[in-house]
C-alpha cells in the first residue's frame, strides 16, 4: 500500500511526510547532541544551550549543501528547471553533500567557539546516524532511494515490480550506529574522536555496498559518486582512529 507523500495540507500549502520526518530527525538528533554533551560534562569548550547553536549554524547549512550537491550532479535536468532548485519538498536531498556542508560549518563553528572538533564530532555522530535512519523513511514514501529488481521476500512494490528496499538497508545500517555510539562506545570512548571514526567507517563501508543497489545514484562519469565519497569517507575515519590509537599508546607510555 503506497502512502500519500502529502500528510496534509496547510493554509493551501503542501505538508510533505518527507518534510515532517526530517524535522523529527533533527529534532530527536538536538535531544542526542544535548545528551551526548552532558555526558561529557560539557568539558573541552562544550557549553549547555551548544545545541541551540548548532542546530540554527549547521542544520541549515547541511540541508542548503545535501540540495546543493544533488542539483549539482543533476544539473542537466536543473539547468532547464532553474525554478525547481529549492523546491526540496519533493525530494531530492543528497546526504553526503549535508554531511560534507555539515561537518565544515561544524568545524568552522568548533574553531570560532574554541572547541575541540573532534570532541563536537563525537557528540554529533550518534544524533546524525539517529537523524539519518529516521529520514530515509521519507524516501520511502517518495518512492526513491530503492533498488532493483529482485524476488527477496522482504522486497518493496515500487511501480508494479518488487525491489530492493534500499532505503531500509541504510536505515537498520544508521540506526546499529546511533545505538552502539550511544548506549555502549561512549561509554567506552579511550580518545577523541573514536565516536566520530566509527561512525565513517561503518557508514562509509555500508553505503558503498547499498549504493551499489540503488538505480537512482548520482553520477560522475561512469562511477557512482557515493561510492568515490564513501572511499573517502572510511579513510578519513582510519586516520582519525590511527592518530587516536597512537596519541594513546603515547600517554599510557
């Protein structure tokens, strides 16, 4: 059974399921940041409203930079329908473009309030893996973000043909994430920035493979651009868990 994509409608305006699960993403994600803060103490620069800043410097970045980076690598359709660009309702928001905007207006933030990066990184890793896998669920009800053809049971019906429910494997992937950052590592953490690695690896490692299913990725000649980005994602992770690991060995020493 398809669900309609308009929840409802509001003075004339088109209220979207895929508007409405974002914002619940985004907001449950502040509540994980606030938390994730609190048990540090608040220490290394993190104060107590730091979620309020966050959410008003780098939420709207991150969505300007996931639209921004999907139109960018669709610009052939968008260039004839210039009046479509923001029209983000509909879809069309490319999550690694949100991390990448994101994480910079993070950093930049982190530099301007005297934080340590890696340390912010940490506390928003578990929200942002949380936000993500409750936000793929609007793919779901657009229709997008699937996969091809196939006869596993737990295919989705997407235009008359049973398909990879692509969008779940990322979801069930994001939110193994948020439980073992949130209720087990960092509880266990040993250096900063372990939260934030993990949460590159594992995703990075997990969207190469699903990206791989999907009929709709983006292109950069005849390789998927998820995918180089995932690459890319891994390895900055590996360096973050490397540098981590020997900054321990060095204080244990």
């Amino acid at each position: 059974m398809r669900i309609n994509p308009v929840a409802f409608n509001l003075f004339g305006l088109e209220v979207r399921w895929y508007g409405i699960l974002i914002g619940i993403g985004v907001l449950l994600a502040g509540i994980v940041i606030e938390k994730m803060a609190a048990k540090k103490n608040y220490k290394d620069g993190l104060y107590k409203d730091i979620v309020n800043d966050i959410c008003i410097f780098a939420v709207l970045i991150g969505v300007l930079g996931a639209r921004l980076y999907y139109v960018a690598f669709e610009w052939n359709y968008y260039k004839e329908h210039l009046n479509e660009i923001f029209a983000i309702r509909n879809g069309g928001l490319a999550i690694y473009g949100g991390i990448i905007a994101g994480g910079l207006a993070i950093y930049f933030f982190s530099k301007k309030k005297k934080i340590k990066f890696l340390t912010l990184a940490d506390c928003v890793a578990p929200g942002l893996a949380l936000a993500q896998s409750i936000g793929r669920w609007g793919n779901y009800i657009n229709g997008e973000a699937h996969g091809g053809v196939t006869d596993v049971p737990w295919a989705i019906l997407v235009n008359g043909q049973r398909v990879h429910p692509t969008f779940f494997y990322e979801s069930a992937v994001n939110f193994f994430i948020f439980l073992f950052l949130y209720f087990y590592l960092s509880k266990r953490q040993k250096y900063d920035g372990q939260l934030f690695a993990f949460y590159t690896i594992v995703y990075g490692i997990a969207r190469f493979f699903i990206e791989g299913m999907r009929t709709d990725s983006l292109y950069m000649g005849t390789f998927r651009v998820s995918q180089i980005v995932s690459i890319g994602i891994i390895i900055i992770g590996i360096i973050i868990s490397v540098i981590g690991r020997k900054n321990l060995q060095k204080n244990n020493n």
